[in-house]
C-alpha cells in the first residue's frame, strides 16, 4: 500500500506557533536587559551632564594645549579597535599641569593631535581637579550618552510592560489547565 504524501501547506496559525511561544518571552528578556542598562548608565550619564552644566555655569575656562596622543588598542573575540587619549598642557595661577583626560578619549584617528588648542574648564577653588573639556565635541559626546542611556531605558521599561502581562497571562493559563488535568 502506497503512503499518501501531505503537499499541503500547513496553516498559519501551526506555522507561526514557534514565534508566538516566544516572540514575548524574548521582548521581555531583551526589555529587561535594556532597561538594566538604562537604569546602570542613567545616573551617571545625568551626573556628568549636571557637573558639566555647573562648570559651564560658574567654572573658569582655560587655554590649553594637547601635548601627546595615547593609542591603546583593544581587542576581542570579534572586533578590535583603537582609542586615543589626550594628554594635555595648561597654566593654572601660574603652575603648569599636565593630565591625561581619560573620560575625553576618541575611538577615530584625528580627534585630538598634538599642539591641538583646548578650553579646559575647572573648579576656581580646586585647580588640580580638571574635569572638563569646553568645546563642542566634548559637550555633544556628554549629551549623546544621557539621551542614549534615556532612550534604551524607556524602550527596555516599554518592551517589559508589553511583554510581562503576556507572559503572566500564559503562565497563569499553563498552570490553571496542568491542574485541571491533574483532577
């Protein structure tokens, strides 16, 4: 006896069945795991740009000049790249400092290069603490984490709000219809 073989197409509702068992398991993991890094990055990115509103506020600016670019390179399991650190000369109240800015380091060649001009903001009381670069770069590089940090959170917090009654309602069904099995 010959086997008849199905050529039929099965209908969407079978075909689609994977992707709607986890199609919310996922948006909810994938929200958890953006709104972590918006809760973790938010504040810090919030607390950069408020000191950095302050200085511009009531800091004093100066002339500085980049002395050397530090190129560190980094690699990992799948891509490598290259940061560049500037290291920067000022005169303070007539003493001269030197500092690396660490928080102002460039991933592209050709950000910062030696003899570049700089204003440097810092404390009027506190000279030995130089936090801040005044241009523009460094301004857009402050606010572009805070609104990156804001909107990965907001669309974690958005993605767990959709996903976590779906996944509550198929629990809840899943254990009402083991019991109901069972008895």
């Amino acid at each position: 006896m010959a086997r008849r073989v199905n050529n039929r197409k099965k209908p969407w509702s079978e075909r689609f069945e994977v992707t709607r068992d986890l199609g919310p398991r996922m948006l909810l993991f994938v929200g958890l795991f953006c709104l972590l890094y918006g809760l973790l990055y938010f504040p810090q990115s919030l607390k950069n740009y408020n000191r950095d509103n302050e200085l511009r506020a009531s800091g004093s600016v100066v002339a500085a000049e980049v002395d050397s670019v530090r190129k560190e390179h980094h690699s990992g399991r799948r891509s490598s790249w290259d940061e560049y650190f500037p290291t920067v000369k000022a005169e303070i109240d007539g003493r001269d400092f030197t500092v690396e800015l660490n928080e102002y380091s460039a991933k592209r060649p050709g950000v910062y290069s030696v003899g570049q001009k700089l204003e440097l903001m810092y404390e009027p009381g506190n000279p030995y603490y130089l936090p801040g670069i005044g241009d523009s770069f460094a301004r857009k590089s402050i606010v572009r984490s805070l609104v990156g940090s804001s909107i990965t959170g907001g669309v974690g917090g958005a993605m767990v709000l959709i996903g976590l009654p779906i996944e509550t309602v198929r629990f809840v069904r899943r254990r009402r219809d083991k019991h109901a099995a069972a008895g």
